[in-house]
C-alpha cells in the first residue's frame, strides 16, 4: 500500500514503470465489467448499487481495524474530496448506464470514453502544463475508440439525449479520477476507496428507491456474478487506478481505461454466447497504444519520484 507523500505534480508527466504494471494489472480487471453486466440479469442502477456497497463492506472494517488512526485525522479537505469523488462516481454511474436505455451500445461508448479529453481539460483550467503531444495522443487514441465502437450516432430527440448523457458520464467520470488524485496525495488507497465507495452506494441507493429499481429477488447465479463484479473490476481495477493517481496523471490514467473496450470486447467473445472479436480491434487497439505512447513519451524528460511502499 502506498503510504509516503509525493511531490505534487504538475501537468501530464511519464508514470513510474511501477505504475503502468499496476494499470496494466487493473485494465484486465475492469475489463471484465462490461461482459458481467451484459450477463447479469439485475437492473443496472442496482448493479453499480451492489458493486459500491460490497466493496465498502470489505474496505470500511480493515480501515477501522487498520487505519483508524489515519481516518481521524483527515482533515476537512481530504474528508471533502473523497464524498466529492464518491458524488462524481455516482454521478458518472447515474447518467452513463441511464444513457443506454436512450441510444446505443455503441453511441454510448464511445462518448463516454471522452473521459481523457475532459482530464486534460480539467488539467488545463488548473493551470497545469498540457502540451501539443499529449492533445495529439488523445486524439489518436480516440480515433482507436471510434473505431472500435464503430460510433452510429442518431440523429432524434431520443438518442441525442442519451448520447448527452454519456458525455456528461465521461466528465464526471474525469472529474472523479481528479478528485480521487488530489486525495491520493496525502490519504492511502484503502481510506479514500472505503470513504468513496461508500458514499457512491449511499447516492446510488437513494436513485434506485426514486428509480424503482430491485435491489433483491435476484438468483443465486446473479448474485455471484455480482460478488464477481465487486471482486474484480472494483476491489481490483477501480482500486488498483486510485493507487497510480498518487504518481500518475489523471489524464494518464483516463487515456488508459481506453484499453478497457478491446479488453471487454475479446473477453465476451470468449465467454459470453453470441459475442464476437470485432474485426477492427487489432487496428483500433494498435491506435490506443500509439496515442497512449505519445502522451507518455511527451512527457518523457520529466522526473517522476519514487514512492515507498509498505
């Protein structure tokens, strides 16, 4: 676990080799989201619900046994940005999934997949460097996720609204990842996941009550898929990207989950019935490592510290 305090950085820097193995580790992970959703039979409010809540179940009693001491003495600030990452995780889940009930699969995906555009952006606003390369790399990695997608953007009032809404989950989405590393700079991985993912199950319960949503009556085989879920993409990939956000960029990071559509992709044809490996995902995945390439090389000058590790 990540324990020391890093320098703050500054703009889009290199990640440590430790980082991209960490990354790498959580990219197979979350890969697994997608074709679990798409098996499950639990609505999807109530999918992101579980996830959240088991998560915090298992998070919350190791800081209390473990961390209590670091928990008391969070101070406003870092008690602030760890709710605002769990409102904006939320948030992403409540407009992101919502979204595929007004337009398709693949609208939605690749909308939501702007999340690096928005990092950068949020980047920039902050008054951090964000140079030509880095903007190039985006671009280039975004050209992989279209492909990929094969982006069929509707032109009516019904899927408009819902490709408006995938945007707006890939910047909450953004705003979650900056968040997140601002908190990461001072609190460990295991207290700032246990205060966000509880925060985001609270917000997430109160949408399902309003919503309607089930949130029990669900087979014996829904409910592994779902401790599956928690186990994987969200004990082990979501946390494992809040580890990195201590020494890497948010937009590193965000450009990054991009890997997670080829990812999805080729792990559902090998286990979901009825998927198959879309032709273009050698060449669409081949432009998401040139455009991560870009950005980390752009960045390739700048010293990045080495953190302890307990």
């Amino acid at each position: 676990m990540v324990t020391a305090v890093a320098p703050v950085q500054q703009g889009v820097s290199r990640p440590p080799t430790r980082d991209l193995g960490i990354i790498t580790v959580a990219l197979l992970a979350v890969s697994t989201s997608g074709p679990l959703i798409a098996a499950t039979a639990v609505p999807a409010l109530a999918i992101a619900f579980w996830r959240n809540v088991m998560a915090g179940a298992v998070l919350t009693p190791i800081v209390l046994l473990r961390r209590r001491q670091e928990l008391r003495s969070l101070d406003r600030r870092e008690r602030g940005l760890a709710l605002v990452a769990g409102l904006l995780l939320a948030l992403h889940f409540g407009t992101w999934i919502p979204a595929l009930s007004y337009t398709s699969v693949a609208s939605a995906t690749a909308l939501v997949a702007t999340q690096p555009v928005w990092s950068a952006l949020i980047s920039k606003l902050r008054g951090e460097a964000v140079s030509r390369q880095v903007w190039i790399g985006i671009v280039v990695a975004m050209a992989g996720a279209l492909l990929l997608t094969g982006a069929d953007l509707q032109v009516s009032g019904k899927a408009l609204f819902g490709d408006g809404l995938a945007i707006v989950g890939g910047m909450f989405a953004a705003g979650y990842m900056t968040a997140g590393s601002e908190v990461r700079r001072s609190v460990s991985t295991t207290t700032y996941t246990a205060l966000c993912y509880t925060t985001t199950a609270l917000l997430l319960l109160v949408a399902c009550l309003v919503g309607g949503q089930a949130l029990s009556g669900y087979d014996g085989r829904d409910w592994l898929k779902l401790v599956a879920l928690t186990a994987g993409a969200q004990l082990l990939g979501h946390s494992l990207f809040n580890v990195v956000l201590k020494t890497t960029s948010p937009t590193v990071v965000s450009l990054s989950i991009l890997f997670e559509i080829p990812g999805a992709a080729l792990i559902a044809a090998l286990f979901v019935k009825g998927q198959q490996v879309p032709l273009l995902a050698v060449p669409a995945a081949a432009l998401l490592v040139a455009g991560l390439g870009l950005v980390i090389r752009s960045s390739s000058r700048q010293a990045t510290p080495s953190v302890p590790v307990e």
